[in-house]
C-alpha cells in the first residue's frame, strides 16, 4: 500500500526507532507513548484492521505474538505488559495496517479503559 504510513515504515521510506525486524514482523517505538514503554509490533503483510483477519492471514498475527513473547524476553518486561488492538474509528484506531500495542514500565492497574 503506497499511502500507508507504516508500509513505509517497512519499506524504509520513513525512520523508525526499532527493536526487531524480520521477513515476517517489525516492531517500533511509538512516536507518541503512552506508557514509559510503548511500541508497535506490525505484521508486514499490509492487513488494514482485526475485522480482515483470515484463515489465509492468521499465521501472521499468530506469528506476531511469537515476537512479542521474545521481545518482552528482550526489553526486560518482567514486571508484565499490556497488548492493545485498536480496530475502527469507535476504538481510536488512526493507522489502517493491523499493529499491536505493547505498553509497558508502569502499574496500569486491573481496568482496561
Ligand atoms: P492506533 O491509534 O491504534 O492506530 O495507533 C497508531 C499509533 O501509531 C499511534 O500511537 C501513533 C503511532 N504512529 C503513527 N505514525 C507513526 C510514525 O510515523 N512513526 C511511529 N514510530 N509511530 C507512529
């Protein structure tokens, strides 16, 4: 997808602070945290939300949950994290490329909104 901002992000068309990348998943810092830990883990397949997820796509976001086990290994999210998917406008979801929040480094506490 040409005008979509994290399929440039994984073209190298525009920077990113990353933490992981391979064929398959990259995985960023977000440029504007929430949390004193905050990035992105994207599946490089451009699928544009949750609601186009398939038997033919599953692999990949089962595939970027691999990555999220080894990257709260690598980043030292001992203490726990929390993974968010936001899908459609209601839930604030602004970038159209399926990506999972991965928040981290503070108590958030036992309510999710
Ligand atoms: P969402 O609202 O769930 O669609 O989250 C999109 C996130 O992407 C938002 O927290 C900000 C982040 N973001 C948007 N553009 C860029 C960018 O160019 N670089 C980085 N690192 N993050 C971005």
């Amino acid at each position: 997808m040409s005008d979509c901002i994290f399929c440039k992000i994984i073209n190298g068309e525009i920077p990113a602070d990353k933490l992981y990348e391979d064929d398959r998943v990259i995985a960023f810092r977000d440029i504007h945290p929430q949390a004193p830990v905050h990035f992105l883990v994207v599946p490089k397949k451009h699928i544009p939300a949750t609601t186009e997820i398939t038997p033919e796509n599953s692999g990949e976001v089962a595939y970027v949950f691999e990555i999220i086990a080894k990257l709260a290994k690598q980043e030292h999210l001992d203490g726990g994290f929390r993974v968010v998917n936001n899908c459609g406008e209601n839930a604030g979801q602004t970038v159209p490329h399926l990506h999972f929040h991965v928040l981290a480094g503070k108590v958030m506490g036992e309510t999710i909104v």
